[in-house]
C-alpha cells in the first residue's frame, strides 16, 4: 500500500492548479468582458471591432433619381416615304388602285365610239368597273327571270384568256391579262343597256334582232379602238373587232334567249 499511495502522489504532482483556471478567461464576444484573455501579445477584444480603410466610405445621400446607362449609340428615326405629316399621304383609294377620274374617263370612251382613246389611261390595270359591270349585266338578266351569273363570269374568263393570247401574238409591245380584262370588262356596259331592254319587252322580233347587232357593233368597236390606242397597232383595228365581237355574241345570245 505504501508504494500505491506514492504512485498516486507522484501521478498528481503538477504545476496545473485550479486558482489558475479561475483566473483565465476568453472573451468570444468581443466585448472586452469577464472571458476576454490576450495570447501572444494580441488582444482578441478588437477583432470584431476592426474595419479595412477601404470599406470606409462615406454615405452620400439620396437625391431621388434612377441610374440610367448612356446609349453607345443614337437610333435614327425613319424617314416616312409620303412626308413628314398625314396630309402628303395619298388617299386610300388610290393606294388600292382605284381612280374614279380614270373610271369615269373609261366609261365616256366606251359610250362615245367615235371619241379618241387615251392609250396612257386605257394601258392600265383597273378591274374595279369591270366587276361592277359584270355584276350589273347579271343582275339585269336576273330580273329578266335568267340566273346566269355563272355563265357570265365563266365566258368572260374564256374570252380574256383567249384575247390575251391573240393579243400578244399580233403586237409587238405586249400586253396583260390585267389590262386585257379592264378593257374587255368596260366595253361591257353597252351590253348592260341590251340586257335591260331585255327586262321590258322580248329581243327576239325582228327589232331586237337590229337592237343586238348594233350593241355587239358597239361593244366590238370600242374594245378594238381601246386596243388599238393602248398597244399602238395601227391599221389593224378590223382584226381586233372580229375577235371582240365573237366575244359579245355570246353575251347577246345570254341576254335575247
């Protein structure tokens, strides 16, 4: 036993004593308290409190506007075609192609035979008065009790189509189907006013026989004299009619039978 009880004295023999526990102390927050304690000649207390010169930076106040960055470049404005303003744009109408002055001019033409051609005017693809016309000869064979409607645009498409050919193979310029329907359309009306006799008395006597050659004279004549103008075939106006006028034969026979 007494060599055990030196053990344990020997074991316990240091220089660690419990008042120097009490004495020492860390301060984890920094505030410099009880648990603050300096190691190596440096004081834990400040760490928290120690700021890098560059963060200083003075607060500027607030002045109300929002940041916006410069553009690299200037965006030019586009020029408008017409002009700077909505009264140098051109009407609606012209813009879609529709020139009532032309129209009217178009129409005198054709009811005057004998009156001269504006080849500039009459070169020009204008459809508006040629379906008005159409859809006018129908609706006078309509109140003639004949629903022909069909056959009016279906003949029509045949012979533009067929005058279209024939046209570009005796001409040198050439022409459209365009312009070939606009003229063959107008010439149209002559046979509107055969269609409406029609609706009033019968065409089939010897009178409305008379009636329905001169109108298909007519509507011929003022096809061939318009083609001549437009295409510059002079001297060649019998060759024009003849086709023209197997053309309006048809819508004759339509409107007397």
């Amino acid at each position: 036993m007494a060599g055990f009880e030196n053990l344990n004295t020997d074991f316990y023999q240091t220089s660690y004593s419990i008042d120097d526990q009490s004495q020492q102390s860390y301060d984890y927050g920094g505030s410099g308290g009880p648990y603050s304690k300096q190691y190596a000649g440096y004081d834990y207390s400040q760490q928290g409190r120690f700021v890098p010169p560059e963060m200083m930076q003075p607060q500027q106040p607030y002045t109300g506007q929002i940041f916006q960055p410069t553009q690299a470049y200037t965006p030019t404005t586009p020029q408008p075609f017409y002009g700077n303003n909505f009264e140098d744009e051109p009407p609606l109408l012209e813009e879609l192609g529709i020139n009532f002055d032309h129209i009217w001019q178009k129409t005198l033409t054709v009811l005057h035979p004998l009156k001269v051609a504006d080849g500039s005017i009459m070169n020009e693809t204008d459809l508006a008065g040629p379906m008005v016309f159409c859809l006018a000869f129908g609706a006078t064979l309509l109140l003639a009790g004949k629903i022909q409607f069909g056959y009016v645009y279906g003949i029509s498409a045949i012979g533009c189509l067929g005058m279209f050919c024939l046209l570009n193979l005796m001409s040198m310029t050439g022409v459209s189907f365009g312009c070939v329907a606009s003229v063959l359309g107008y010439c149209l009306l002559p046979m509107i006013l055969l269609s409406s006799f029609a609706v009033i008395f019968s065409l089939q006597g010897m009178v409305g026989i008379i009636l329905t050659a001169g109108i298909i004279g007519w509507c011929s004549f003022s096809a061939s004299k318009i083609f001549i103008s437009a295409l510059a075939m002079e001297g060649q106006q019998l060759l024009v009619a003849y086709p023209c006028a197997l053309l309006y034969g048809v819508f004759a026979l339509i409107s007397v039978f």
